[in-house]
C-alpha cells in the first residue's frame, strides 16, 4: 500500500490510498474535538419524583406478592407434611389395633380349643370311669348260696316299643338278701342288667364316675325313651318299707345340679336341678296331667 501524508494545517496524518479508510478518518477528522477527551453521550431524561415512587410501590407490591406466595407454598407443604404424618399415624395405629385384634383372636381360639380339648379330655375320662363302673355292676359274682329263683332264672323279656322305659333300685339286703338274688337275675338279662342298681352301691358311689352318675345316665336315657313314646319313665323300687323313699331320694340326688361339674351335663337350670320345672311336671306328676301336657 502507498500511504501519502500531507500537512493539513495544525493537524496531519497519514492516509492511506484506501478510499474507504480515507473516508473514516476524513469524517473523524470533521468531529468536533472534545475537550474533555472523552465521547459524550446524550443525557437520559430524569423520571419525576412521582414516576420513582410509583415504580417502588410496584416493585414493593411485587415483593409482598411473592412473599405470600412463598408463604402459601410453605404453608400448603406444611399442611401436606402434617396430613401425611397422621395419615401414616392412623395407619401404623390401625396397624397396631389390627395385629392386637388378630393376636388376642389367635389368643381367645387357643384358649377356646384349649378349654374344648380339656373338656373333651374330661369327658373322656367320664366316660372311662363309667365304663369301668359298669363292668363292676355286671361283674356280680353268682358263687355263694343258691340262688332261691334258680341259676338259670332270667327277668321277662324286654320288648321295645311296647314296655314303658325303667329303671330299678334294689335294697340287696332286704328280704333276707332277696334283694339280691333278684339282682343276680337282672344281672343275666338284657336291659334289665344295665338298669337295675343296687340301690346301697348307688348311695355310696357319689364319687365322679361313680355309681351314682351311672345311675343318672341311665336315668336320663330312660326319661328320653319315655318322653319318645309319650310317657312318663318308670322307677321301680324292691326292699323294705323304707326303701320308696329311699330310691326317690336317690332319684333326687341325681337330679341334683353341681356347677363344678356342669360341662359335664350337671348344669342347673334355674331350680336346683338338671332337669326344668317343665320336666320335673312331665315326669312326676300324676298320669292324666302328665299326657296331657305330653299332648300339648
């Protein structure tokens, strides 16, 4: 490039032969010096007092704004938080109640299958202790003095159906131990084997499998023939003058409730027995009254 300088009064300079580059610094050239040496710039007009205060209120509206907002947030996630923690409170507590429910449920079934285990045991046992009670009763020995009814004399057959449901209760000291040939007799014949007590083991049998609760089970069952056949069970007593009495006693006696052992049939219910005041009117009231209400 060729440059050519000249003197152009007080002022000087280069200029190169690039008309543009000549153009710049010629139009620089016709700028006004400044004599501060540096470029000036416009001036931004001033905001009244009013402007700045309105864009304060704003600015400050804008704050206030921002900060309830904040605050809302805040408290919305306060009340999320807290919501959810009863939320998980009421379930870990439903939780808990459900495991107590479910664990005192498991408690009260293994109490209850405990207790029906138990009972069933006991019953069990009842019914071993009978058992041996009665092969003690059939177990009568025919040795000793003969027998003044014979060795082969038997009881007239039992029909079922048609004979009344009873039981007997037999003094085998009475009659010069009649009594008691006549048990050996019953001894060698059906039904009457199983239902014909001496009535002296039966009063000194009370303990639990004893003869006295052998004679109350059969007691029970001949009240429930009878009752099928729309009759009263009939109680037959062999002895003594005193020996009626004695036998309604012993009837009595094992009617008698015993709350120790009501799981075991002895429950009372409401008048001392086992049997009701219905029952007791069904079967000990006179012939008549008692068909009557049979009917009924």
């Amino acid at each position: 490039a060729v440059f050519v300088c000249a003197a152009m009064g007080n002022a000087g300079g280069c200029f190169a032969d690039d008309p543009a580059a000549s153009e710049a610094s010629a139009a620089q050239a016709a700028r006004p010096a400044d004599p501060t040496g540096t470029e000036q710039v416009a001036p931004r007009p001033q905001q009244s007092q009013s402007q700045v205060n309105r864009e304060e209120e704003v600015q400050e509206a804008e704050q206030r704004r921002l900060e309830q907002e904040r605050t809302k947030i805040a408290e919305q996630q306060r009340q999320a938080a807290e919501l959810s923690a009863e939320r998980q409170r009421l379930q870990e507590e439903r939780e808990r109640e459900e495991a107590a429910a479910a664990a005192a449920l498991a408690e009260k079934e293994a109490q209850q299958a405990k207790e029906t285990a138990a009972k069933a045991e006991k019953q069990e046992e009842l019914k071993r202790l009978l058992e041996e009670t009665r092969r003690q009763m059939l177990s009568v020995s025919e040795g000793g003095k003969k027998n003044r009814y014979g060795d082969q004399s038997t009881m007239p057959e039992w029909r079922e159906g048609v004979n009344v449901p009873t039981v007997g209760l037999i003094n085998p000291s009475s009659g010069g131990k009649a009594g008691n040939d006549i048990l050996k007799v019953c001894r060698r014949t059906p039904y009457y084997d199983t239902r014909f007590f001496d009535i002296l083991a039966v009063v000194k049998g009370q303990k639990r499998g004893g003869m006295m609760d052998l004679f109350r089970s059969e007691l029970q069952a001949v009240k429930e023939a009878a009752a099928r056949m729309g009759a009263r069970p009939r109680l037959v007593s062999g002895g003594g003058d005193g020996t009626a009495s004695f036998a309604l006693f012993i009837v009595f006696k094992a009617l008698q409730a015993n709350s120790d052992r009501a799981d075991e049939g002895l429950a009372d219910t409401g008048n001392g027995f086992i049997w009701t005041n219905e029952e007791m009117e069904d079967f000990f009231s006179c012939p008549g009254a008692t068909a009557s209400r049979l009917r009924e």
